[in-house]
C-alpha cells in the first residue's frame, strides 16, 4: 500500500517508514499536516498514519481535510495521550483506527491488516457490481427489430425517472431483463434492486415478504423479517407475476403506494419508503380486471407507464441475432470452440413459432450445442419441437394469454367449429371427425352458447 507518514518528528517519521519499508510498502513522509495534505491532493495514497498533535494543525484537522479530498483514503490517528475523547473525536470523523505512541509495531501491523482486507472487499464489491451493471446495460439487449427499438427508446426516455413501469409480455420474451436494464439506467443503479415472484408465495408468505413482519406476529415467524420494501429502499423494487397477487394482498400494496409507507405485519409504526416499482405479467390484466380477478385501481396504478414486449415470433429480425449470441455462450461453455449451424438448421430456426419465446430459442441452441457431433449443428440435432413445423394456417397455439381454462376452452370451441365447417354443419359427422360421440358434442355446443 502507499503510506503517508504525518508526524513533526523527524525520528518519528523515519523509524515508521523504516518499517514499513521492510513491509513491503511504498511511504512518504511530511513534516505537518498541511505539507501532508499537499502531498494527498498530488499523489496515490493509501493510508495516511498521522499524529495527533503538531504545531500546525491538529491530527483532526488533517483527518478532515484528507477525508474531504478522498474518502477512500483510510487515516489512522497516533497519539501519545490516550485520552478516551480524542479517540472518539477520531472515530467520530471517521478515522480507521487510532494509535497510542509509542507506536507498538505488532498493533500498527494490525491495523494495515484489517485496512487491506477492507479494501479488497471494497474492490471485489465494486467489481462484482460493475460485472452485473455490465451484463444488464440497455447495449446486451440483443434485438435489431424495429417494435424492440422503440421498446428500447421507451427505456431510455423513462429509466431516470421515478415512474413506475408495468411491463407485459409472454413468458421469456425478457420482461426480466428488461425491467434491469431500467434499474440499471437509472440513477438508482448504485442501490440494490430486489425482486419479488408473486407466484411462487402463498399470500402469506408474500405479505411478509413484502411489507416484512415482526417476531411472533404469526406462527411461525421466529424472527422479524426485513421487508422486501426497505431492502429496496433507493432501489428498484421490481414485483415479478404481479397477475398472481390477490386480491386482499393488492388492495394493502395499493394502499401502500398511495401513503408510501409500510406497515410491518404485527407492527405498528409505519416506515417511510421510497421505491421505484416495476412490475411485470404475462396475464392480461384488463381480462382479470373484467372477471373480477384484480383490481382497476390497483391496475391504474402500476399501469402508469407500460411497456408491451412483442413475442419473439412476430419479431422474427431478431432470431438470427439471438441465435448467434446464445451460440456462442454456449459453445465456450462446452469448451467446443466455434460451432455453426447449418443452412438447414438456420432455416428451420427461423421459421419456428418459439411459444416459450426467447427462452426457448436459448434452450433450443443449448440443447443443440451439447447434442451436436461435431462443430457443424445440422437439423438432426434440434429438438423435435423445431423440426415438425406446423402444417400452414394451424393455429398457433399455445399463445401463454389467459388462463389456462379460458385457452383451453378456446381452443376446443375452435376446434369444433373448424369439424363444422368442414362437415357443413352436420353434428353426427362432425363428431366422427373429432373422434367424440355426439351427444358429447352436443353437450359443448350448449355449453359454450355455439349456435350450430
Ligand atoms: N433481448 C434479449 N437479449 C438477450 N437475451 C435475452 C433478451 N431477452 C430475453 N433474453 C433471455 O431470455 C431468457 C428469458 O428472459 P426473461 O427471464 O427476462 O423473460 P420473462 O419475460 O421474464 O419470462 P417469464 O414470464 O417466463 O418470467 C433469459 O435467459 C434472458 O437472458
Ligand atoms: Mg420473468
């Protein structure tokens, strides 16, 4: 590390930079705190070891001064008074540590110690919070279709704002990823994001995610637990599934963006919060709001800016892109080196419907990768799925829209009426067609009000 000595002392100062030197460190050294902090505002400094009582300035006053140039920076204050006061007045402006003179050398080796092993966690904390800025920036966004453009440019206009975001979109067309390309282009990229899955908890268990809870409010809270809410405090709460909520847990999270206050469950005090909500859905939320399946108001208020993402097969520039990205991650996972895939292959690809979306062309392209002979993926290598295209004008089914009752009904109604119309209307050959006897036939005609 390089180490400024501060001291007025000459003997002082040389017999700390003699040690320090056998150490391994780089040191200089000032005779007062002013000639020390003009060699602070000129160099790369580490650590600054200074006295605490010198003719010009006191050890404090160097602190202040060398905390206000470069917080970084850590400063250890030595005094040959071990007057508990001045310790604290140290500690107070924020000195590392403090050091009683005559200096024992085996503590001040400590002491470095401890302020090494705070810079490295500083260091790989940074790190590790460039690397995922890095992966999330707007630029790892793969797309050069136009309706993703304009999503982009939706992006850019609202992430520095506090709006709240609703983002729908099928499953895997990356709502996700997109809702942390806004957190991560907005000023609120150095506090944390935290997200919650709507679906994966019981409404219990999601209450006291989100608003926390206090210990023993239920059974089985054994501890207090810290809401999802404060964690994001600064941040981005981004509320994934947010279709899943009921009803009883939207109207509290309605009240809650109202008075932007939480209440713990069990507690009492209400905790300020200031968060920025992106919320995300692969249901159609106006068709719940009709069923009564999720509340208008509380849709207002996600719904404050939405952003729809188009499923990957009505976006079709995009595949070649994704292709190439997801190819190349995962044959330098497999250690494969370059693979490609052939004419064939490509074709194949391009034409496929992708109902899972992108997530799906990522997992066609692993699986394709690890099945692969050679470096060359040819048709035989992708799933079935992709090889049996539809046969022209088949529905697309499944579209992930509704629920699972409502698609499956839909689909069967759509069903008898393609055996009707082929059939002219006959019922007894149309069930022969679908392979159901007719008075089952007849049962869905009267079921689903089809007139026939
Ligand atoms: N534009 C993109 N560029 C590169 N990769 C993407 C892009 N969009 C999505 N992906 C990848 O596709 C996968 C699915 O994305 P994501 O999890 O964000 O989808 P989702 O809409 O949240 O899906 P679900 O509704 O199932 O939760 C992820 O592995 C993600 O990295
Ligand atoms: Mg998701």
């Amino acid at each position: 590390m390089n180490i400024l000595i501060i001291d007025d002392e000459k003997p002082q100062r040389d017999s700390l930079a003699g040690f320090l030197k056998k150490r391994g460190h780089a040191t200089a050294s000032a005779a007062s705190g002013s000639a020390g902090i003009a060699h602070v505002e000129k160099h790369q400094v580490d650590v600054v070891l200074t006295d605490f009582r010198m003719p010009d300035q006191s050890g404090l006053d160097v602190l202040t001064a060398i905390k206000a140039l470069n917080p970084t920076i850590e400063v250890v204050l030595m005094t040959a008074y071990g007057a508990v006061d001045i310790a604290v007045d140290a500690m107070k402006a924020s000195a590392f540590d403090y050091l009683i003179k005559p200096i024992d050398l085996d503590e001040l080796e400590l002491v470095l110690g401890k302020i090494q092993e705070r810079h490295y966690l500083i260091s790989e904390n940074m790190l590790l919070r460039d690397q995922l800025a890095e992966r999330c920036k707007l630029p790892n966004l793969i797309y050069q279709s136009r309706a993703m453009g304009e999503v982009a440019s939706t992006v850019a206009r609202i992430a520095p704002t506090r709006a709240t975001v609703l983002l729908c979109g099928e499953s895997g067309t990356g709502k996700e990823v997109l809702a942390k390309a806004i957190h991560y282009a907005s000023p609120r990229k150095d506090r944390p994001m935290v997200t919650v899955n709507c679906a994966a908890l019981s409404s219990t268990l999601l209450e006291s995610e989100l608003f926390g809870h206090e210990k023993g409010s239920f059974t089985g809270a054994e501890r207090q637990r810290i809401a999802r809410f404060e964690q994001a405090h600064q941040g981005t709460l981004f509320l994934d599934e947010v279709g899943d909520i009921p009803l009883a847990t939207q109207t509290k999270l309605l009240r809650m963006l109202q008075e932007r206050t939480i209440e713990r469950v069990g507690g009492s005090e209400p905790i300020e919060i200031d968060v920025r909500l992106i919320a995300a859905t692969n249901r159609p939320l106006e068709q719940m709001i009709k069923d009564g399946a999720f509340r208008e108001d509380f849709f207002f208020r996600l719904n404050v800016v939405s952003i729809t993402i188009p499923p990957l097969r009505d976006r079709r520039e995009d595949i070649p892109l994704l292709m190439d990205h997801f190819l190349n991650r995962f044959s330098e996972e497999n250690i494969r080196g370059k693979m490609e895939f052939s004419k064939e292959a490509q074709d194949l690809l391009m034409k496929y419907n992708y109902p899972g979306n992108i997530r799906e062309l990522e997992n066609v392209v692993e699986q394709s990768v690890v099945l692969a002979r050679g470096t060359m993926i040819t048709t035989a290598d992708l799933p079935s799925a992709v090889r049996q295209l539809p046969a022209e004008g088949k529905p697309e089914w499944p579209t992930f829209s509704g629920s699972f009752v409502n698609q499956v009904a839909a689909f069967e109604q759509d069903l008898i009426q393609k055996a009707l119309d082929k059939t002219n209307g006959v019922q007894r050959r149309a069930a022969v067609l679908l392979g159901m006897t007719e008075r089952h036939l007849r049962y869905k005609l009267q079921k689903y009000g089809m007139k026939n």
